[in-house]
C-alpha cells in the first residue's frame, strides 16, 4: 500500500530497483540538485539505505531531501559504523584498506561513528526517535579480527564501548519542528542486550539507493 520513488547511481541496480517502484532516477547524489525532479510531492518517508558514506556533502543532501517530506514525516537511514573494534584492530597492526564492499567499502567518501551521526542529525534539524544497532564479532566480519591477537590491556580498551561491535546504524528521525514530545525521543547512549539486534546477512553487498516513500489507504511504515 505505498508508492515508491527511488534514486539509484548504478544503473544496472536501478533496473533491478525499477520494478518496484513508481519512478527511478539514475543519477549521482553528489552532482546537481536531482531532488528537483521530485519537487510537486511531499513524501511519508524518506530512506537513505547505506547512501551517506558515499557523499562528500551529506548535510547538504539530508537538508535537500528532507525538503520532500510531510510535516509527520520520517527518515530512515542505514549507516555503517567506522568505530567497530575490527577496524580498529585494523590500525593497530598498521591497515587501512579498501575493500569491494563493508565497512571500508573502496567507494565510501565519508566515515561516521555514533557522535558524528548524533553532529549530522543536528546540522540536519533532524531529531532521532529510534536507534537499532546490526552487531558483528570482528571474528565475523570482512576483516576476520580477533581479540586473542592482543595485549588484555589493548582489549579491555576495546570492550568497555558501548558500540564496541555495532556493524550498522539504523535510525529512525524527524524534523525538529515538527517533534512535540521530547520524552519519546531515544538518545543511542547504552545499549541494552534487547536493543541489540543480529543482521544475519549484515556482511552481504547492501543496497545504496535513496528511496522515498508516499503511503496509500492509511497504511504505515
């Protein structure tokens, strides 16, 4: 019961993504003003699934597209975590490389942490309602890291963070002038083991794409 319209920069993901949606645009986030092609519609929801990274300016284009959204509406954003423990473990033994795809996926511009998240959704005038978390053992990640590969003290460090194994960040925001009630807001300081939540396909090819969504018949997300 929705209607989806979508931004895709490959185009051969775009003619997979095509069948699912009302219209699709191929086209680089990051070149000219593409929301223009959306401007007579006001959308229910607006998703940026693993699309920030690749942006040299994502307040910019968080700004813009929230310009699309109804006064209740929401966005989503999927965003990948620069301060996992295996990427850390990663520049301990002296690493930083690119990779296909994850975390140090070779396209990825940007790199956010949850504090740089918390600065974006801010300069954004967005406020975060909800924070779910894609947890991964460096064990299991692309990286196939390990605690037992160093020194107690070094992974003591490493273990009191409260986001020491958050792969991803799901959030879910809104406007700032538009939330009433401040007491319903969730703020990602702890994180308790139900918050918790285990992608088991977190390590395969994610998608890129902006999706907007415009609801039918009443229905929600």
């Amino acid at each position: 019961n929705c209607k989806v319209f979508a931004i895709e920069i490959d185009i051969e993901a775009a003619k997979e993504a095509s069948k699912f949606c009302e219209k699709i645009i191929v086209g680089d986030l990051n070149q000219g003003n593409i929301f223009e092609e959306f401007k007579d519609i006001k959308f229910d929801a607006i998703v940026f699934g693993d699309v920030l990274e690749h942006l040299y300016n994502p307040i910019d284009v968080t700004r813009r597209s929230c310009e699309l959204l109804k006064k209740n509406g929401t966005v989503l954003f999927s965003i990948p975590h620069i301060l996992h423990s295996a990427i850390l473990m990663e520049m301990l033994e002296g690493r930083f490389d690119y990779r296909e795809s994850g975390l140090l996926d070779k396209t990825h511009i940007r790199f956010f942490s949850r504090k740089s998240i918390l600065e974006l959704l801010n300069k954004s005038d967005l406020v975060s309602q909800k924070w779910l978390v894609g947890i991964c053992e460096p064990e299991a990640t692309e990286f196939a890291q390990s605690y037992k590969n160093f020194p107690i003290e070094v992974c003591e460090k490493l273990l009191c963070r409260p986001d020491a194994h958050v792969y991803q960040y799901l959030i879910r925001a809104q406007r700032c002038e538009y939330v009433v009630d401040d007491e319903e807001l969730e703020l990602p300081l702890s994180f308790s083991s139900e918050t918790y939540r285990t992608f088991k396909t977190i390590l395969r090819k994610r998608s890129k794409c902006l999706y907007f969504w415009r609801l039918l018949k009443n229905s929600c997300i």
